[in-house]
C-alpha cells in the first residue's frame, strides 16, 4: 500500500481550520475531530438547511478557511440558543452543518422559531438525501450504468490526483495548507461518490449477468466499506480500490 508523506498525515485540521471548533473568543470547543468527520461526510460538506445545501468546500478555497460551521441542535451552554440547564453535548448526534448565514440566523431566531425537533429533521433528511443519491437511478443498458460509474471514479481520480498525499502538489510541500483540502474531499467527495456508486450498480443489477463484474462489484463494496472507516478512524490499513473493478467499469 501507498502511504502519505508522514508530514502530510500530521495536524487535526478540522479543529484547526474549522471556524465553528472555536467560540468567539478564539477557545477550541470540545468537539472530537470523529464527530467532525463523521458530520461533515454525512452532510456531503453541504448546509443542512433544507433550501440551501451550499456546498461549503466552495468556501474553502477562497482560502477563508471558513468551512461550513457545526451548529449544536440543543445549545452547549444554558443561555445558548436552544440552550438547557446541563448543557447540550458535543457529539455528533448534537451537532448539525451549517453554512455561516444560516448558523447566525437560527441561533439570533427568536426561541422556538428553530426548536430541537426541527433541526433533527433537517439534518436526516439531509443526510438520507446525501446516502441514497443514485438508489432510483435506472439505465436501459449496461454501457449506461458503466458510463455512470465512470463519471463518478473519474471524479475520484481528479480528487486524488489533485489534492492527495501523492500529488505533485503534497509532494513538493507536505506541509501545505492542501492536507486540509484532502481531508474533506474525502469525506464529502469520494466517501458520497463510491456510496452513488453502489446505489447505482445495486438499482441496477438486472443488467449485470456475468459472475466477474458481479465479483468486482463486490470487491469495490468492501474497499469502499474499509475506506470509509479508515477515513472516519484512521485505520492502519484498508482494503485497496481493486483495479480490475475499474476494468470493468471505467474503460
Ligand atoms: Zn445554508
């Protein structure tokens, strides 16, 4: 397996980079970076306002560094916007993502415009949206289909080839502020695409009829499977894309 520069594997951008990992005052909050990653993949980088969805990379690389900013559904303190007397917890499961305009307007809403129950449905409807992108797709031939995923590893390509550990660019400065890039294309680029992926082949099995294609799709399933949880958890190592998935479906 290839591995990043060690340089490149350093720092815990998110909590460096992302605006809302720090009050007003410039303190780091307690959110753990796996709650961080776990949000921002889920959400696809997206704000989870329904009428929004503002893709929140497209911040970034103004160079701003104001990524999207994680709103917590019960405030972290007791006069916090819809705030209780013990405290809303920094876990995933309290937090939301939400582009900067939206995160000041809920929390300046008058109490109760914005309650608990709302923002939750927000947020997994969001993030179902995201999950099953692809799951009502259907093609009338399997050159479609493989034309489809195409798009979408090629998409990955770029990602990589671009911004990751064995670019030109992280090569000739591992220490570069492109780490950061990395670590959420990642997560909100190549984490959704390889999910669109297997919607897309599973809505479409009728048209796979021969036991390698179905062979690499399985395999592409439990790369994509430990990719994603190297991704959230850093694991020592993972399943590696399988080339002859791409033979299949990217020539
Ligand atoms: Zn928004």
């Amino acid at each position: 397996m290839k591995r990043a520069p060690s340089t490149y594997l350093r720092g815990n951008f998110l909590l460096t980079t992302c605006k809302a990992a720090k009050n007003l005052k410039g303190n780091k909050l307690a959110i753990q970076t796996i709650d961080i990653k776990i949000l921002w993949g889920r959400a696809g980088g997206r704000c989870s306002e329904p009428s929004c969805k503002e893709d929140l990379t497209a911040i970034l690389e103004t160079g701003s560094y104001t990524v999207g900013e994680m709103a917590h559904v019960i405030g972290s303190k007791p006069n916090a916007a819809r705030g209780i007397p013990e405290g809303g917890s920094d876990k995933y499961e309290n937090l939301i993502l939400l582009c900067p305009t939206h995160h000041t307007h809920i929390d300046k809403a008058p109490e109760g415009t914005y309650p608990v129950d709302l923002l939750h449905n927000w947020k997994k409807t969001h993030e179902d949206l995201i999950r099953n992108v692809g799951k009502t797709k259907k093609y009338e031939s399997f050159a479609l289909l493989r034309f489809a995923v195409a798009r979408l590893l090629s998409s990955n390509k770029a990602v990589f080839n671009s911004a990751g550990p064995l670019s030109p660019a992280a090569q000739s400065d591992p220490t570069s502020n492109l780490f950061a890039i990395w670590e959420l294309r990642r997560l909100d680029r190549i984490l959704p695409n390889n999910r669109e992926i297997l919607n897309i082949i599973d809505a479409n099995t009728d048209l796979i009829e021969d036991i390698a294609t179905i062979n690499a799709v399985e395999k592409f399933r439990i790369h994509a499977d430990s990719y994603e949880r190297h991704i959230y958890q850093r694991l020592d190592s993972y399943e590696l894309f399988p080339t002859e998935f791409s033979e299949f479906f990217s020539s």
